[in-house]
C-alpha cells in the first residue's frame, strides 16, 4: 500500500503544473478561467466519488 500512495502522489505532483502549462499555451485567453475551472473540478469531484466508495474499514486505516 504504501507504494501505490507514493506512485499517485508523484502523479499527481506533476499533474496540476502540467496542467497549468497546457492552458496557459493552448487555451485562448478568453476561454481560459471556463476551462481551467471544468479540469480542476474534475479532479475534485473525482476525490469525493473516490471518497465516498470506500468502506468503512479502509476508511478507518486510511486514518491517522
């Protein structure tokens, strides 16, 4: 387990900055805010699907 939670942590290290980088050099200026705002809501929301499908167990190892 261990290094599943180091292999998405360099993944999504790396993932916003990049990101970042698409859209300053290939969205246009006026349609920058929309897009970044539907990225980044998508990794959210994809956080609280995540979220919520674990169990309790999980949930209760995943604690500190």
């Amino acid at each position: 387990m261990p290094s599943t939670s180091v292999m998405q942590g360099l993944g999504e290290g790396v993932a916003l900055p990049t990101m970042n980088n698409l859209m300053a050099n290939h969205i246009p200026r006026e349609a920058k805010a929309r897009a970044l705002g539907m990225a980044f809501s998508g990794f959210h929301s994809g956080e609280a699907y995540e979220g919520g499908r674990l169990s309790t167990s999980a949930r209760s190892r995943l604690t500190v």
